[in-house]
C-alpha cells in the first residue's frame, strides 16, 4: 500500500515536471466588436506576421472564429568562447479564438529541431517543458552543464518569442479592418 502511495506521488510529480509549456490568455476587447470583425483581424495578423499566412495555417474555420497555425522559431545558442551558433529551429503552435467582445489565444506545441547542416550536427531536443532537467540526448563535445544550457536558453527562446508574437497580436486585435473605400 505505502508502494503504490509513493509511486503514484512520483507519476504526478513527473507529470508535473514534464508540463508542457504553453502561453494562454483570453483578453477582452470593445464589447461591440464582433466575432466575425475578431477573426478577420487574427487572420490578416497570421498573414502580416508570419509572411505567408497560407503556409502557416493549419486550420481556418470561419463557422466558429477559429484559426490554428504552426510556425518556427530560430534557436540560437551560446556555445564555446561565445560565440552564436544555429543549434535549429523550435516549431510551435498558435491558436486564436474568437467570441464577441473578447478573443483567446494559446501558444504552444513548442518543439526543438535539431540543425543537421553543420559540421558538428545538433539533435532534436524534442517537446520543451517546465523540467528543470534536459531530455537525454547526444551532442558531441556537450557535458551535462553545456546540456541543461542549451535546455534554458531554448525554453528562455520560446518565452521570449511567444511575448513578441503575444504584443504583435494583441496591437493587430485593436485596430480596425482596412475597408475596400477606395
């Protein structure tokens, strides 16, 4: 019984540990502001922000003001002597919902890929967490401390990055649609 007591507190404490991390608000607007003006807005955001709007959305659904896109981020990190090297790319996910007066977004999904075109190949770290300890994984001349480094600055990346792309959407939020009155 004592067994089964720790293990099931061990679980939830690794579960607790391996959270993945994830930036989520819901934030109030004009309350006149319709959904449908909300979601015009949040896609013509997705197309000026990330370039190419088409690429980057996974879904549009227009019935329900919802858009779902995958985009990346660079990944650079500090290595030996300081200098800035490529270590890849981290992948993440923006959803955008939008309700009358008010619109929810959530980024997350926020996934490390490795940059294999160098002489010394970075891995693919994987799904990034609130783990305070780095995933195992192989990077030449990489002890432990090098390794739970590489671990913070890209957790450090996906904050960062997540802030600009919250302050871009939320400036895109407020302001008018563009009219055809030309």
């Amino acid at each position: 019984m004592c067994l089964l007591l720790i293990s099931g507190f061990t679980k939830a404490q690794s579960d607790t540990l391996n959270t993945p991390i994830e930036f989520s608000a819901i934030t109030q607007v004009d309350s006149s502001i319709k959904a449908e003006e909300l979601y015009r807005r949040a896609k013509r955001w997705v197309g000026d922000y990330f370039k190419s709007g088409k690429d980057v959305i996974q879904i549009d659904d227009k019935d329900n003001y919802e858009i779902v896109g995958r985009g990346w981020m660079p990944a650079p990190i500090e290595a030996l002597g300081g200098i800035t090297q490529n270590s890849g790319v981290i992948w993440f996910k923006v959803h955008i919902y939008c309700k009358q007066g008010r619109y929810k977004y959530t980024i997350n999904d926020f996934v490390h890929e490795g940059e294999k075109a160098v002489k010394y190949p970075w891995p693919d770290i994987g799904l990034l967490t609130t783990n305070p300890e780095p995933p195992e994984f192989y990077l030449a001349f990489c002890g432990p401390k090098l390794k739970t480094k590489l671990w913070e600055n890209l957790k450090d990346d996906a904050k960062s990055n997540s802030q600009l792309i919250i302050t871009s959407l939320t400036k895109a939020m407020v302001q008018t649609s563009p009219t055809d009155n030309w």
